[in-house]
C-alpha cells in the first residue's frame, strides 16, 4: 500500500482501461484509495453524471479522457466531425463530470480534481489542431473552474503532458521504431519517455493533501520538452 497518501480516500477514474487509467487505477490502489475503475466511454450526454452518481460520493475525481486517430491529418482535410470528435471525447464530458461532482464536494467543502490532459497546447505542432483545440480547451476549463471551485476548497488541476509512455500513444512498435528513437533524443531534452509510475506518481500528488495549494493549473510533465 506503499505510504499510504491516499488512505481514507474514494477515487473515481474514467476510461480506466484507456490512456493513463490502468497505470492510475494500481498506484491509487498502492497509495490506500478506494477506487472505483469506470471503463465506460462518456461521449454520450447523459453518461458522465450516470457514472458519477452511481460511484456516490467521492474524495477523487480522475477526469482520464483519451482519443485514437485524431492525428497526422492537414488543416485543409480537416473535416467538421474531426474537431466534433475531438471536443465530444475531450471536452464535454469532462464539464459533465465536473457538473456533477461539484456539489457533492461543494456540500462537503472539499474535493480533487485531476485532469490527465496534453502539453501539446503548449508548444506547437502541425497536424495536430482538432486534438490541440480540445487539449488546450481543457486547459482553459481547468483553469477557469480551479479558480472557482477554490473558494469551497476543491483543488482541480491538469497534468499537460507528452512523451509518457502508454500504449494509446506510443505502442511498442512505435517505440521501437529507429525515426521515433532518433526523433525522442532530439525532441526531448531527458532523451527518453516518462514511465507510467512517473506521470502518475503526479497525479497521487494532486490528489493528495499535499497539493492543497495548486489550484487551476496545467502542469507540464513532458521531460523539458513543453513548459
């Protein structure tokens, strides 16, 4: 259980087979929370408050919101349904799952609230817009909310990160692929992708009452490459 930073805590994680959420989902268990692994994929409207009122009431809310395929495409092929998709995975659940967690932690005048999310807004890059607007609308959510869910006392933060190890964005063949190798000792300063237990290691910080005092920020965890 490790020291146990989270003990006494109910932790709600979503799309916890995807993304960051396996990893999430064993070192919250390590670190003594309770956690509730939601797989469900909450593009559906009424689905994030489903998933929040049947997990109840929460210390924890791990907003884990991932897309495949949103890459590579050229501004001149983007499609309506590109950044459609993008915002309908990335943004708007996660305003209905702060919707409906807020007032439970309101009533109880506390509450975390992490948000994995992408240091892509941070640091241009081409082909990438649809998914950049989604990230970087994200990071204005955050933002905005952290500053007001702060006066009840409720930390909502966002991890930005790139170059984290994880089978939705770099599979082991991408890995082991000599150009993605080339390109990683270019690109990011530490040379290497972050291990899982890394990023987060982060995320048991925000969630835990050591962050007491972050509040509404987008973190940078990507190895010097974004900051």
């Amino acid at each position: 259980m490790g020291n146990g930073r989270l003990n006494g805590k109910k932790a709600l994680i979503t799309q916890a087979a995807d993304f960051m959420g396996p990893a999430t989902v064993e070192h919250f268990k390590r670190e003594g929370a309770t956690v509730i692994a939601d797989n469900a994929i909450l593009t559906a409207p009424e689905k994030a408050k489903a998933v929040v009122d049947a997990a109840g009431d929460i210390d924890i809310l791990v907003a884990n919101l991932a897309s495949e395929n949103l890459y590579g495409k050229a501004v001149e092929t983007l499609e309506d349904t590109d950044f459609q998709t993008a915002f309908e995975v990335m943004v708007y659940p996660l305003h209905r799952l702060v919707r409906a967690v807020a007032p439970q932690m309101k009533a109880r005048k506390s509450g975390k609230i992490v948000v994995f999310g992408s240091a892509v807004p941070l640091r241009p890059m081409g082909r990438l817009a649809a998914y950049s607007a989604a990230r970087g609308a994200q990071i204005s959510y955050v933002k905005s909310v952290g500053v007001e869910l702060a006066r009840d006392n409720i930390q909502c933060n966002l991890i930005a990160q790139n170059w984290v190890e994880n089978p939705a964005y770099y599979p082991q063949e991408m890995q082991e692929n000599p150009k993605f190798q080339a390109n990683l000792a270019r690109e990011v300063p530490l040379g290497r992708l972050a291990k899982p237990e890394e990023d987060t290691a982060l995320a048991v910080f925000l969630a835990s009452s050591e962050s007491d005092f972050f509040v509404g920020q987008a973190i940078p965890f990507s190895g010097g490459w974004a900051s």
